[in-house]
C-alpha cells in the first residue's frame, strides 16, 4: 500500500476545497493568436472571446489577450462580468423587433411564439441562448467575423425596451354629409378615393361575367 506524504490527511476531506457553481453559464466564442509587431520583433498573444450570461436575461461580453489561452479566457470572463446587460423578456421572447448595422455586419432579430425556439446561429445563437430568450427570428447580413457580430448583438439587445410600441391606429372613416333622396330617405355619403372607386368597378366587372 502506499504511503501518503500527510497521514493526517482523511478522505472526507477532498470535497472542502471546491468551489460552488457559479449562477453564470460561461461559452467561450473563439481562441485566436494574435500578433503584434513591436520593436524587437513580433509578439504573438491568444486572444479570447466569452459570453457570460445566467439564462434569465443578464448577458455580458468579453475579450481578453494574454501570453497563455487560460490567462486569456480569465480575462475576458471578467471583463464580461463587468459589463453585463439586463435584458427584457416577454413570455421567452423579446418585446419588439430591432434591427442594427455595426461595421460589416448587420443583424435583425424579431419575436417568435411559444414553441419556435431559437432561429439563428453562430455568435448570436449563444449570446441569446445566454440571455434566456427561447423563442426569437432572427437573420444575420454582412461579415462572418464572431467579434464583430457579437459586438453587434449586444448593441440590438441594448435597443430593446420593456414597454413595445404602440400600435398604430387605424385612421377612422371620414363621413361625408348626409342627402335626401328624391323618395325622402335620407342616405349619408361617404368618401371613396378613386382607387378605391376602380377597385369596386373591375369587381362588379367580374361578377357580372361569372
């Protein structure tokens, strides 16, 4: 049997030192080498992309580069950490549709109903999946490049407000005086465009011909 370096050491003892999870889901995006000409020559770093979020609408997002990939994600989950974004939810979908341009990329995101799931890919997949939205449309134009299409996910769900717009009201039908006809009935008039006045003409043209 061999020997242990601590005798004093028990078995029961190997669980006290583990952390409690965490209430934030961590994704990591991409590891990339970057390198950076200086005067010496060139210095190659790793360059990480995270996506934090706890999956009932706080997102973040972070970068971060150090020398060695573990350095490099650390830093980028607490950058993402510092920044996260509150993000409002209706019924597991977003309250509106919202549309953004940021540099070669533009991303469209519009609401679903229960049972569509998550429609999209990539970087926008994770950051909603993230943020807890179970239901969304969504469709991406532009550049493939997952920073750049991260960046411009997190500025659309900036763009969502809790309240949805108002929507627009249907203009009332103006009605027009009111005449007497040669019997003695009265019969009000209402205004037709001349549109709407062909429109009605061709159907009565169909109608007789059927």
């Amino acid at each position: 049997m061999a020997k242990s370096s601590r005798p004093d050491r028990k078995r029961g003892d190997r669980g006290r030192g583990r952390r409690e999870p965490s209430e934030f889901a961590e994704a990591t995006l991409s590891i990339d080498r970057v390198t950076r000409v200086v005067k010496g020559g060139r210095r190659m770093r790793f360059r990480a992309i995270v996506v934090v979020g706890n999956r009932k609408g706080k997102v973040g997002l972070g970068t971060g580069k150090a020398s060695e990939v573990q350095a490099a994600i650390k830093k980028a989950v607490a950058s993402a950490k510092r920044d996260m974004l509150r993000v409002p939810l209706i019924n597991g979908t977003i309250p509106h549709a919202v549309e953004i341009k940021h540099k070669a990329a533009r991303i469209r995101i519009l609401p679903a109903l229960p049972g569509t799931g998550v429609i999209a890919g990539g970087a926008l997949r994770v950051i909603l999946d993230h943020a807890g939205v179970k239901n969304v449309l969504s469709k991406r134009f532009g550049s493939r490049n997952k920073l750049v299409n991260a960046q411009a996910t997190m500025l659309a769900l900036q763009k969502l407000r809790a309240v949805p717009a108002a929507p627009v009201e249907e203009k009332a039908v103006e009605k027009g005086p009111v005449v007497e006809t040669p019997s003695g009935d009265t019969v009000q008039v209402q205004q037709v465009s001349r549109k709407e006045l062909e429109e009605k003409n061709r159907q009565a043209k169909r109608n007789k011909l059927e």
